[in-house]
C-alpha cells in the first residue's frame, strides 16, 4: 500500500513539475548503475523543488535526508517518513540531538543493504548562487559505514547537477545531469580523498560562476542570452566570450497571460510571499499552490461551464487557461 501511494504520488507529482516548468531535460540515466547501493550526491539551489525532481524523473524510488527541524511534531513526522524521508540533526538543532543521526545512519543503512537509493544534498545548505558550496562528509560516513557492517556491499556515490534558468520562477528551463558513479574503493582513512573525488566531479558537471563580479558575470550572461543551464556554454562565454548555447528571451506576455487567466492562484501567491523569509523557498511555495489549488481552480471553471448560464465565455477563459500554462516562459535570472 506504501509503495502504491508513493507511486501514484510521485506521478501526481511529475505530471506538476512538467506543467509548472518549461522544459526538464534529463541526461546521463545510462550512468545509474542498477543492482547496486546508490548514495545519490546533488548540488542543492533550489529547497524543495530539487529532491521532487530527482525522486521523479530516475526509476530510483530513493529516500531522501532532510534537516531534523521538519520532524518535530509526531504527526507530521509519520508522512515525512511515510514519503522516504529521514532527519539529519545538525548542530544548530542542539548539540545533543548529533547522537540521534546515529538512527538516521542505521535507516539508510537498511535501504542501502536492499540496493536502494538515498539521496544527500552534502552541500549542506541551499542557495541561489550558481556556484558549488564545500560538501561536508556525512555521505563517506554513510558509504563505509554500510561497508562496515554489511562488507559484501558494493556502494556507489552518484553525482548528480540540477541547474535552472530562473530559480523562483515557473515557465523555466531545468535541467538534470548524472555523472559517472564512484565506487567506494578506498579504506575508511582515505574518505577525505573521497569527498574530493565526488566534489571534483561535481564541480566538472554543476555551472560555476565565479565568486569574484558573480552579479556583475550573472548579468552579463543573461544579458547576452546565454543558456544559464549549460556549463559547457557558461564556461565559453566567461573564459572567450563566445556565445555557444543561447537562450531565447521571451516577452514578458507570456508569464503575464498564465496570472491573468490564473488570477486567484495568483493572488494567494502575493499573499504568502511577505511571509516567505527565505527566497530559495519561493519556487516551492508556487508549485505547491499550483499542485493543491491548482485542480479547484480547474474543476470550478468545468462547473462554470456546465452550471452557470455563460457556457462559451466559461470555455474560451477555460481554454485559454490551459494554453496560458503551457505558453508560459519566463527570463532567465
């Protein structure tokens, strides 16, 4: 029954990501290893929205590591782990809750064992910057942890870059990029070469742009059209000034016609943004107002035009709608 909800739910959810995104291109499947441990290792931009894309678009079914302060009430802890997910207390959550990861450790232990998927954003923290933070070592914990108690374990860490044209808006460009995986060959001593061997591979895949002028390059990259996904386009421009993989701007119609014929949606969104205080978070808000209300809003135009009296008007808004959603693109950012 489990795996039946999380089935229907993770295409509930995929069917959401394709209508709230422009466009979601995925390469590199062919580099998932099948019949192996799986410590899925990922650049983190974009809150919420970056584990609903990799738990929809692999066959991985994985369970994901997420920060210990979602769990604190009872009830809502069950659905978190209900859906795959597990806490990991840092110690900004008290020094006296690190213990408890040992729990944490034992879980994904067990799914490991079965050739499951876990996955770990080992940045630690999200952020808009198109850049890759210091990767701290809870996933080489995790990997020779599971060789140690289970030794005829065969793990593999798989790097995996997400980047996004524009990170808080919908009508986006995403695109997700598998890297080769990485066997944990190494003793346990040698996990800081470890964690060098996956950040290096990251740091091949993910867009950097770097630190010094970031906003000052950011600018000058989307204001010569350039593909803000493609690192191999990115590079170019930066190092030779040549513009390889363009992105074409649209008008700013587009996003204007999906508010307008999704008004009340809207509305709620301008209402729950002063409350976001965090803006890696506004993607999420957006999507899950779209996942929830979205269907209302949908279902109550179909009454209209069955129910009330003003059928044709009732259609043409209704199809226009459903065109406005899937017309929308927006700038990069």
């Amino acid at each position: 029954m489990k795996n039946l909800f999380n089935w229907i739910l993770r295409l509930l959810v995929k069917i959401a990501l394709h209508l709230f995104y422009r466009r979601i291109y995925v390469t590199g499947k062919e580099n998932i290893p099948k019949n192996r441990p799986i410590i899925l290792v990922a650049n983190h931009q974009n809150a919420l929205i970056d584990p609903l894309l990799l738990a929809t678009h692999t066959r991985l079914n994985p369970w994901f590591l997420t920060r210990a302060s979602v769990f604190k009430k009872p009830f809502i802890a069950k659905i978190l782990h209900f859906i795959r997910m597990l806490p990991v207390y840092r110690v900004r959550d008290g020094f006296s809750t690190i213990q408890q990861n040992q729990k944490t450790f034992e879980a994904t232990f067990e799914v490991l064992r079965r050739n499951g998927t876990v996955i770990i954003f080992a940045e630690g923290t999200h952020s808009h910057v198109r850049n890759l933070r210091p990767l701290s070592k809870g996933f080489t914990r995790m990997a020779f942890g599971l060789k140690e108690k289970y030794p005829e374990s065969e793990p593999v860490i798989l790097p995996v870059a997400m980047e996004f044209s524009a990170h808080k808006r919908s009508g986006s460009t995403v695109r997700i990029t598998f890297g080769n995986p990485i066997p944990v060959d190494l003793p346990p001593s040698k996990s800081g070469l470890l964690t060098k061997k996956v950040e290096q591979s990251l740091r091949e895949m993910v867009v950097l742009i770097p630190e010094d002028n970031y906003e000052k390059n950011l600018q000058n990259l989307i204001d010569a059209e350039v593909d803000l996904t493609i690192k191999q386009g990115v590079n170019d421009f930066l190092e030779k000034g040549i513009i390889d993989y363009q992105y074409e701007s649209p008008s700013g119609l587009r996003n204007k016609l999906m508010k307008l014929f999704h008004l009340p949606l809207y509305w709620i969104w301008l209402w729950i943004k002063p409350k976001i205080d965090d803006h890696v978070f506004y993607a999420t808000f957006k999507f899950l107002i779209g996942f929830f209300l979205g269907p209302l809003w949908y279902f109550l135009m179909i009454w209209a035009i069955f129910e009330s009296g003003q059928a044709a008007w009732a259609l043409t808004f209704f199809i226009m709608a459903i065109i406005s959603l899937f017309w929308n693109k927006t700038l990069q950012e």
